[in-house]
C-alpha cells in the first residue's frame, strides 16, 4: 500500500525558497488548466533489494471534479481511482489524506500555490521547461517520501518520488490531452468513488 500511496504523490533543487512565490506563479500561469487531461504514463520503479527497476505502462485520466483514474496496462492490469477522501484498488477502499488529493489536483490541475502548504518547494521557471523539489512537511508522510521532482513545460511531464526507504519511482507522462468530456467508461470508472 506504501508503494501505491508514494504512486498518488503525484506530479530540481536550485536554491529558491518556498517564499518565492513569483516562481510557483510563473510556473502555474504556464500550465495548461483544464477540467480534464488525460494520457498515457511510463514508469519506473527502482526498489533497493532489486537490480533491475520494474516498468510498466499505462494511461491516467484526471477530472478537476471527480478525481483521478490510473490504469496500468502492462505488465499487470490493475486500476487505481483516487479523489479527495478515497483510494480504491482491487484490494478494496481506504480513506486518504487530505494531502494527498491536494497534490493530485495541484500538479494535474495546475494549482501549484496549494502545495505550499504540505510542502517545502524550490524551483526554477525556464522559458522553455520548469522543475520543482518537493519536500513533504507532514511528518506522516515524511515515513514514505522524502522528496519529489517534478519537470514540465505546460504540462506535467516528469515525476520522481524518492521514498524514505531508498526506492526511487519515475513516471513519464506523454500524449496528454485535454477533451472536453469524459467518455463512457471513464464515466463509469468515476461513479465507482461516488459515496
């Protein structure tokens, strides 16, 4: 469950401060922020005891109002939804921090101010790229990430998520799309969160 929790958080050192909000600006005025956003991930999981990473591939679809589908595709089929306040898993359902739907909807949405209050950030704005260090304030979830960074450009492109025991994930995110509603079975996948 670890493992999918440091997943869900969601979304570079170079010596700015939480208080430089002008950076967490610039960076989300260029984001692209839409309702929806959908597209395909690659990532890679590094675990200490193995020496080659486990990789798999999948797609996300994120809606601003009803949460976030992640459907890997290989090299297992499996499908994790998220909102606010649940995680659902073939495993069943269990309730989430608020933190960690704050994080989804602020990199996926483009609402990088609201992780200023879970979160230590450093960053740099480029013209043509961005990068983030997150570090978490929470002491919970200090005991399962110690950092995460995060690169784009008007989107989300790059995640890594460096876990306090030493395993690194890095998640890709390409042929992101915005439409302009969900489809039928996404629609479905969503109702399954509904309380």
């Amino acid at each position: 469950m670890i493992l999918i929790k440091a997943l869900l958080l969601y979304l570079l050192a170079c010596g700015l401060g939480v208080a430089d909000e002008a950076v967490l600006t610039e960076i989300a005025a260029r984001l692209a922020k839409t309702p929806i956003a959908q597209g395909d991930f690659h990532q890679h999981k590094q675990l200490k005891i193995l020496h080659k990473p486990l990789v798999s591939k999948g797609t996300f679809t994120y809606d601003q109002s009803k949460g976030v589908i992640w459907k890997t595709l290989t090299p297992v089929v499996s499908l994790l939804l998220v909102n606010e306040s649940k995680l659902l898993t073939g495993q069943g359902e269990q309730a989430v921090p608020a933190a960690f739907g704050k994080v989804f909807k602020a990199m996926l949405g483009g609402d990088l101010a609201a992780l200023t209050d879970g979160f230590n950030i450093t960053g740099t704005d480029r013209k043509t790229s961005w990068q983030l260090e997150l570090s978490p304030k929470d002491e919970m979830l200090k005991k399962i990430i110690s950092t995460m960074l995060l690169s784009g450009d008007t989107e989300l492109r790059w995640l890594e998520i460096r876990e306090a025991a030493g395993n690194v994930t890095r998640i890709t995110f390409d042929g992101i799309t915005h439409p302009a509603q969900l489809t039928e079975e996404q629609e479905a996948d969503f109702e399954r969160l509904s309380p």
